[in-house]
C-alpha cells in the first residue's frame, strides 16, 4: 500500500493531477534540527531538467512542511509535508486515451481498480516519488548527524555503456570509498562519475533522442559507515528490504547487492570475504568485499553498494502499433518530446529509499539494545 | 521479522540446534481440502540430496500440522506445522568456533544480538527456510485451486554455465510457457531443463567438488495464470514483494524481473509490450513481455518471470587464512565434505515464496474488488 | 503511532499550533462518490459550539481534499486531506508553561520525547481528532452505501445524570433501534436524545461552569445493518478494535460492549441470547441482545451497541495547587473560560472511530470471503 | 488476526481437538535467563481447579519451548512453544450439534468460516489463551528483570459481589500498592484478596452451582514500577492498547482505566492529578492517581491500574430454549458439570496480556530514546 516501514514510516499521497502530493513521516527521533531546506535539497535534484549549470533556485517543488517541528526541532510528533500541484486538473479526454499505453500502468490499474484516472496510471506517475524523496531527506539527516553515514548513488550505465561495476576491481572499490554528491553532480547531465563514460553515455542520450526512442539504465549506490548488526532476520534481512525499496520505484527492473549477479560465477574459495583486525579501530574487518556490507542480512561495517536496473521509458513520440482498450487494433504516438533517459533523476530517488531502509533498521536494532542493555549481566 | 505477509501471513522458528521448526499460517481460507502430503512433497524437494533416481520417501523432515484443519479441510483458523531436528543439542564449543566463518553470518548475529548461538549464524541455517516452504504450498494448493496457477522454478546458471534467459529469444519464452516441476526434477541433480546446459553444469559442479570449492548459480522462476491485477501500489508493487521474498532466502544476491539488467541496454521502442486483443478470451494481452507479467506494479496476466542470483556456499574444506572474534590471523578449514552448489535445493524455497507474495496479493485484491462490488454502479 | 487499520488505514499528522492537520486514508474503495461536503459535515459536528440553533456554516475546518478521487468518484488511490490550523504560530513561553497541567500530557510528553513542545502535550491536541473524523467519514459513506449501515452516538451521561443504559430495558433497545443523528442534534447543546435526562445534563453543567469546574460523561454509540461475520479472531475480535478504537480518543477511561459492566451480575441463564429464526428473512437472531452484536469477536447480525466514559476536561479556571516541572509547589489557573463538559463534541468523535473499525472489519472479511468462493465445493 | 505486538510479538495457534496448541513469540530480547519453569507457572495458574491446596504439580499443559534459547539463556530468534492437548480428536457430530449454543461462537463462526469446526467455536476455544500466557510470561519475566515490574490481576467481583475499586479509596490504593501474587492465590478459590468479600464470592458461585446456572465477574490489574514515557500516540496510547489486549480476552465485556466510568461523575477540580516533588527520588509524581497511571496515553510513573468485565459462562447445564442453526425451535442442555464462574482463571490472563502490551511499549521507547541519545546536544 502507501505506507513503507515500521519504526520509521512514510505514508504518501498524490498523482499528477490532483491538487498536492505529498506525505505523513512518523516514528521521527524528537531534538534533531530541521528545516525545508534540510528537504529541498533532495527534491531539487530530482526534479527534471537540473544540473548544476542551470540555475538551482526554480520556485517548483517546493515542499512545505505541515507539523512535527518547533522552531526548527522536531517534536517526534509526525512531520506532514506537501508540494502543490502545477497542474491539478484531471484533463479531458482525447483519442489518445483510448489506449492503454503500451508499458505503462494504464491497463493494469484500469483492471485492478475498475475505473480509469485520468492521467492513466494514477498512482505510477512519477510525481509520486516525491514523498519518497522528502522522507528520505529527513531518515537522511538523522543517519548523517547520529553515525555519519554517507548515502550516495550515480548512474553507472546507460544502454549498453557502464563502468566497471566489479567488486574485484580496486578502482571500483575506490570509487565507492570516496565519491560525492557534489562529484556526481559535476557530472551533468548524466551523474555518472567516469568523464569517459558519462561521455559516451551523452552520446547514446542523443543518438536516442534523435530517433525519438529510449534507453534505460543502471544506478548504483553506496551507503558508508552503518554501523554494523542492522538488518531483521529472517524475512527482514537488510538486503531483502533494500530489494523491496528499490523495487518499489517506478520503472526499475533489478536488483543486486554486493557481487550480484556476476558473483555466482566466482568460486567461493575467492568470493569469501576472509577477516582481518583493523588496526585502528581494533575491530573485525573483511579484506574483500564480495558481500556488499551484509552477512546474513546484517551489516557487517563494510561499505554495503547495490545496483539498480531501470528499463527504458515507456513513453516514445515514435507510432506504436497497439490497441485499444476494447481490443481494436490502431497506432499511438506520444506527442510533444519526452526525455529519452531518466536514470539521473532516479539517482536522488534511490538515496531516499536506501535512508529509509536503513534508518528502519537502525530503530529496530536501538530497540533490541536497548532492551539488551537493562538486562542483567550473564556471567 | 519472523512473519511475511499481510492477509496471508507465515511466522516462523527455530534454527538448527533446537527441538524443532516450524511456523504459523494465518489467513488461511476456509473449506480448502488439505494434509500433510501436500506440504510434504515439497519439502521434500529442498531435502539435500533430493533426486527422482533416489527412494522419494526417506523418513526425515516430516511435516505435522498441529492445526486448523479438520477431516482433512482448512478451518480458516491459523495452521501450526512443525518438523523435528534431528540434532536437537547444542555442541560443545571447539577451537574452530574462536573463528566466525568468512562470508557466514556468525560475526554479524553475534554483534547484533550480543550472544553467540552454537549453530553459529542462529537463524541463517538452511533449516528455517522449512517453514517458508510448508507455508509457501498451502498458498500454492489455494493458488492452483481457485486460478490454475503454475508456479515453476529451475536452475538456469552455475557458475558461467547458463541457458540463454532472454526474453526475446523465442525458446526461452516458450520454455517459460511450458515447462513442469516434473520436467524439472527428471534432470537430475542439477535441475536444469535444458539437457546440455545441465550436463556442463554437472561437470563445474564435479570440478569444485574435487578442488573443494565451491560455485553459485541462478534460479529462474515462472508464474502462470495469475488474474491481472495483482499488487498493491505504491510501495508494495508485486515485484518490490517478489524482490524482497527472494532477497530473503539465504545466499541470494540479486533479483531481475522480465526484462532485468538486459533490459536496460533495449531501446524503449523494442522494450515496450504492445497490446493486441485475444481472439480466444477477448481479453487484452501484450505481444511481447519484456515487463515480466507486471506493469505499474501489477499483474497484467502474461507469464510473471524472474531470475535470483545465489552465491557460491560459504562452507568450503579448503584452508581460508581470516582471523578469530578477537582478531588473531589463523587459518580455518570446514571439517567434512561440503555440497559445492546449493542451487538445485534453492528451486521449492524460491517457489515456495513466490507463492507467498502472490497469494497474500490476491487476498489483498479480493477485498477491494468485493468492496467495489457492493457499490452503487455508477452512471 | 499514527496510523490506525489494516486493510482500510487512516494516518493522520498534526498539532495546535503547527500549519495544518490532515491525514492519508489508504484503502478506499475505487469506484465511490465522495466530495468534501461527506467530510465536512461531520468535521463541523465537532466543532466547539456547534448546534442546530447556531448557524451551521462558520468558515472554520474546512477540508480540503488533495488526492485520491476525480471528477467526484474515488480512485481507490490515498485520499489525502488537510484541514488549516487558525493559529499557527507556537507561541513564547509564559510563567504558566513552567508548570505541567495536572491529568493533561505535558509532564508525560516532556519525559517521552525529551522535548517541550509549545502545546505542551504535542498531539494530545484536540485538533488532533480532525483527521479520524475526515477518514472516518468515508468509511461511513461506504458502510452506508454498501450495507446500509447506521452509525448513531449521542451522550448517555453527563456527570450523575444518565440515561438508564440497561440491555434489558426494551425503552433503551427501543432507542438503539430508531435512534437517529438529527434527534441527537435537535437534543442541543448536550446531544442526550432523552429530553428530561437533557434538561438535568444542561444544569449539571451550568453549575459547573459557574464554579469553574468540569464534569465528564458517557457516549453510547450504536451500529445497525452490520452484516454479520465481521472482526477477527483472535487479538483483532471486534470488540477489540471498538475498545482501542475508543480509548484512542483523548479524555476516555473506560468502555463497555452490550451488557458490559453490568452484564457481570446477570446469571448466565438470563444472559445468554437465545436464537430463534427471523421470519421475514429466514434468518437466526437473538431473542435479547445482551451479547451487544458481537459473539466470539465476531457480528452477528444484531445491534452493535457500546459506551465510552469520558473524564471531565482538565483544563479548568480554578486555582489548582501542584508543582513546576523541577518540583517546586505552586498554584496554576487556567486563563480564560473553558468548556465544562465536552462529551457532545466527542459524539462525531466516536462515530468516526467505529466507522473505521467497522471498515477494516469488512476488507478482511471480504478478502476471507472472496478466497472461499474461488474454491472448489466441498462435497 | 492470530499476532499481537509490533516490536515484541505473540503469534498463536490451536484450538479445542487439534494437535496442540502454541505460539511463536519473537523480538525477544536476546541474553535473558529463560527456561520452561518461568512459563510453566503461569501456564499452571491459568488452568482449571488450580489453587495452592491441590497438587501444584498436575502433568497437563506441560510446555515445551522448542526454538530461541542455548544453555537456557535467549538468543534473540523466535521462541516457539507448544502444548499438547489430551483430546486431540475431532469429535463425531451429536444431535447438540444442531444447535449454535447461544451466547456462544458457534453461529458467528460458522458464518464467518462458512464451515463448522468440530469444537463450534473454533479459536474461541479457551484453549487458545494458552499461547498468550505462555508468551505473556517471556515479556513478564524481562519487564521484572529491566525495571523491576510488578503485574498483579485479582478477582475484584463475582456477581453483585464487589470490592470497593474506588480511586479516591486509601484502601483501595494500598491494597494496588501492596498485593502480591501470592496472596491471590492464597484467597482460593476466588483469587480474592479481601476475605469477606472472597467468602461472600463463594456463596455466590456455589448458589449458581447449585441452579446449574453460572455468573460473571470483575478482574483488576495493577502494574507497578512501569517507567515514565510508555504508549504511543495517538492511536496506540498504552490505555488503548490495553483496551485492545484485554477485550480480546475470551467471554470479556468491558473494561476502564483509573477512575473509569466512575470518574464521569467527578468534577475535574477533585479528578485532576495535582504533581508533587518525590522528596525520594527527586521526581514529579502525582497526589492523586484518577490518571490510572497514564496521561495522554503515556505513563507517568504512577500505579497503572484497570479493571475488565467478564460475562458469565455461556455453558449452562439449564434447559435453554432456542433454535437449531436451520431455525427449528427446540431447547439445548449441556451435558456434565460445568464450571459456574471462570474469573479467578483468568487472572493469570489478564496479567499475561497486559504483560505483552507494556513489552511492545517499552521497545517501541527504546528504539526512540536510543535514537534520540545519538543526536547531537541542542543548546
């Protein structure tokens, strides 16, 4: 339904065409400073059309916070957010709606709820993802301010072009210790890190374009410095809710952790994360890290990184060759010009759900310590 | 947690050292014909060792419902099932417990919970996925029962041997539309369907047996006849639940649906399922299914396809250097012979839990259409 | 937390003095006509001064709906709502802030979240009930609309003053029958539909006011047309949501189904509910009622009737000896005039409570129901 | 359904002439003593003919823990348990079977399920009360541990038989101050701790024996040393929950927190809590306890105290006329002796729930202090 988490949980609201979007955010820690603009950040960049070269200050999107703070500290008490609208009325409709669109959500919802919104999908629009964003920004802050967690996520394919994705490769696990947000949106418009990739992933941008077709791709995150033992066995293990998250976003189409998928063709003797002691901290380490920061659907301190697949968008000016509702066969043709490529703006997206994920796991594992902590020593 | 579901919901316990396994089904409809025989070929199936050539029926792992049946018929009261271990006591601790297993979850359970099981990685052994199991097939008997659900899954890599899983190969596509569980077992032991694949897959499989390695694989799963209109929007899409049901299992390491990672390399205009009415039903299906079956969320009625990536076994008897609790390099060796790819056992369980997701999906869905059904017909 | 029901959910947010108060209803039915004016009339019911002699429409807590249905019709998306809030501003600390309000949750929410919010008890707001009264209010269209369900509440007591709340007494059976909202709002201001029990209810409470004192009293609500097979055994038996449904709403201290407290001194041959058969429907009924509609946790087709004890309001005018938050003695008053007695206001209150309850009562059912008429006949 | 809690969790099942009955209970903290003696006790007080004149040591309802504990400490998983039941066979269909016993479950469950269990009432068995009990006992024994806890529930009526439950009582507030356990089982058979009251019960159950007719009665509760800060609003207040928990108690009809129903006749400037410094502890605490121990659903650190309405038995060895379920007039006895009052059984029930509810509460407290403790200091 609408509501993700436990402990720390985001109801949301709102399609395209209604008079707002926007969301309930309870369970949040009471004494953390916060503010719209703690908000705004997030949904900024997912927003269409930004880069770092345009102007950042566009008056859309802005989320208004409804309650849950005080001079800008949170009570604990819910936190109601909500963006307007621009276009808050349901269209007419026209010969184009007719058809279900072909890879959208038209027909599944026409069938599921028996009646038909008019933008189509209804709760599919991409509009949607704001409340995720705007929850995320909040599980975000308390991450960062708490453990000093870094969540970062970059496009690391578009089509068939992708960096090295391979958790043997010294360079990738470079780049996962030490990326940035700010690096990763220097990287207009593609938000991928690699210069001689996100160049030629311009490239298949455009050529996409030009044919008035569409490509998809592949975003992958790294969360740095969760603190180890988070993650709910046995249905609850932290990979499984993370796969749930990201999932949950519009128009993804995988999900893998760590190794992956390419992990099933390496031996185990080499896929084994063998442990060390860290000299520093004096705590357990592993050399490698094939399993992406979790064993056992726990975190383990290691940085954990998963990738996300996203299909290519649905909605193309070229004519499809489809049908109608009531069968009868006939061409559709999106008009006006669509964006070829939406991995960029999944990036921010991605972020919020992977801080929702784990900020859920972290109450869940405060309470289990906490409880822990009063009992009596074992001797 | 230990529950997964809402409507439809299975708790489960118990670890490998302990009396017993078992789980609670709650949600369970009333008046369908059920006994243990029909929970117990499919435990069965995930026993090790488990091959058509060998006797069917070893006396272990036998399931007992404890309750909510009656004269061989579901009450609609929760049904308790339970399977004795064999090994009930706690062992002795040996020198090789100083060491948590590398890529296992000992080190993980024992910071998250502050206490050392015996079994090492509490309730990450195999044996509590017995549970999911037994209630993933009285799910699936309902399934079958009232839709003509088929739910198929079968081992389609190990290591870099695999069947072409793309789903514009017309091959893959019809193996999907026709493939059994029968079919599936006859290619013993790997469960492969695809008899050259299976062969090379046996020789990888004899080879790290004899370097005592280890290798992982993937499963990939149909399933057929679902009703379209199936998931719930927004955060429970059916593939977010399919996602987060296979990221729970042991030992996975990603999930793909339809189209998966591929996908993203396929412009829009080749990825996008056109409809066309069919002439049988009259009913829309689409001509292509890169979607994998679900479109927004929801089941559109074409075959749900989708593939879980699982890595190779911890457990290997080769040496590993990697250090003690506390930190001291040393050097580990698994006692015993250990299965090299544990892929094959893994085909009930992801079977099992798909059935999981869809069924607590119908009942979801069956409320909302009873409730619209009771509506007033708008004019 | 925040969020209330499984199947057919209310999340609400808000304070006094934050921007608004709203909530999220997940669930709805798709497919149902609903526009403000459904939300709105109960909203204004509970409104402070609200009678049929005043005018009825003051500009105040007019909601407004943000999603979830066009054109007039659900979509079976969330409903989102919000109504403004008059003062927005927390205001600056006063010598009166200094010291916690004797049985208000100042001290409690203070300890519980580590923080002062400027109302003091944070969501202990009345305001807080907007959201319940605005998601019950489509759960009620819903009930009515698909079953014919009445829900009717009107106060029963006022300090000593009481209706004779007897299961035995056809007078009081007759009045749960035909009860309906317009006579409880004709019986202004106290909403008791017994004219002499309102007369002496309105001068227990003059009195009162003239001493500047409080005094609390019972609400008895009644649900007719409930189908029968409602609630789920065994923690969510219907009478045990009506009684957390209940004691959610702020100042109550007890609640009582059927017989109730009473019903504790009735022999069990007196008490028990013989059937008989309706000869007009051909359906079993109950002789007398005492089981107050609901047997095992489950409807039976009878009247639902209960009570909820409200205290009186703690906020009063008179010199009140207590101590500051650090401890130290001192006299607190309330500036202001207060209301003495606000069990009328709690009527629409507790209507949309067991509008929910009822609601998430029918979605399970629907789906149990709905699984069962897809199985094969038992024969 | 059959779960109760959030982050400290009972799920159960069984009922009359099934296998055995059971629970699941998980979010156990892990590293506390347990072993079957800490549940047995409870588990024996709560069955029939129990009193500490008879053999304390009968071989029934002997509970095995079979998951979650090594070496008799808990391991943080699930703990599973069971009860075998003795009469484990569905019994063949007697001409009684035609009647739905009035008062009783059957008619509603038959409804409900559409099928008719051998035992009628299906899970309203009070069989099933054992899975709460043996649960309650795990979060009682932790709640004891961590905070020094004390839950004690009492008979406090049987029929018009009633001890004074009156608030403003000094006796009455002593005696919650000061019962303990031992002194209710002490007052057998009645659980009394007021021996004319108890002798009075005595008469008053034996006079009911005697017409082979049965009477109800009154249980309360009182939790002591329960931390300041439990309950979570706005819907989960701890008064609600408990509402929720003790009305889901087989045969209940009411219940009231405090002053209860007989607060609704008290003026607030004599309801009201005035605080007071503890000259002890340095802490707020209340003069008055009206509260019930809580305030705005969270609790203040005083005495929690409530009291629940249990109907009389249904089970009448009377002829009672009634109907067949097809409609046919006729009249039902049962046969054998049954048992005229079973409130003095349900005291360990109601400790048990109440037990589960505080449990929930405090981790719920846990994981928001814990989260709260790593925010940077607000100046």
């Amino acid at each position: 339904m609408s509501t993700f988490g436990h402990y720390f949980r985001v109801t949301t609201y709102g399609e395209s065409h209604c008079k707002s979007v926007g969301c309930i955010i309870d369970g949040v820690p009471p004494g953390m400073k916060l503010d719209e603009s703690d908000i705004q950040t997030q949904l900024s960049r997912r927003r269409p059309g930004q880069s770092r070269l345009t102007t950042p200050r566009n008056e859309k999107d802005l989320v208004k916070i409804q309650s849950g703070t005080e001079f800008g500290v949170t009570l604990g008490t819910p936190i109601g957010m909500l963006v307007q609208n621009e276009d808050q009325r349901p269209h007419d409709y026209t010969e184009m709606d007719l058809y279900p669109r072909p890879s959208h959500a038209d027909y599944t919802y026409q069938v599921k709820y028996g009646i038909k919104a008019s933008s189509g999908g209804g709760r599919s629009s991409a509009r949607e993802t704001i409340g995720r964003v705007a929850g995320g920004a909040i599980a975000e802050k308390f991450l960062r301010e708490a453990y000093g967690v870094e969540i970062v996520a970059f496009v690391s394919a578009v089509g068939s072009v992708s960096l090295k994705r391979d958790p043997t490769d010294p360079e990738f696990l470079s780049l996962l210790n030490t990326i940035t947000r700010e690096q990763v949106d220097d990287a207009v418009p593609v938000r991928c890190p690699v210069p001689e990739c996100a160049e030629k992933m311009i490239k298949v941008v455009e050529e996409m374009k030009a044919k008035n077709d569409s490509i998809g791709g592949v975003v992958t995150c790294v969360i740095r410095n969760a603190p180890v033992g988070l993650g709910e066995p046995v249905f609850d293990k932290l990979e499984a809710e993370l796969a749930h998250a990201m999932l949950s976003i519009p128009a993804t189409k995988g999900f893998e952790i760590g190794s992956g998928f390419a992990g099933t063709t390496i031996p185990g003797s080499q896929h084994n994360d063998p442990f060390f002691k860290d000299p520093e901290t004096g705590k357990l380490r592993t050399k490698t890290n094939n399993s992406g920061g979790i064993q056992g659907g726990i975190t383990n301190g290691e940085n954990i990184y998963f990738s996300v697949a996203f299909k290519p968008p649905a909605t193309i000016s070229q004519v499809q060759q489809t049908a109608t509702y009531d069968g009868t066969d006939g061409s559709l043709a999106a008009k006006g010009r669509h964006d070829p490529n939406v991995v960029p703006r999944a990036v921010p997206i991605v972020e919020a759900m992977a801080s929702l994920v784990l900020m859920d796991a972290v109450m869940a594992q405060l309470a289990r310590q906490g409880s822990k902590q009063l009992l009596p020593q074992l001797n």
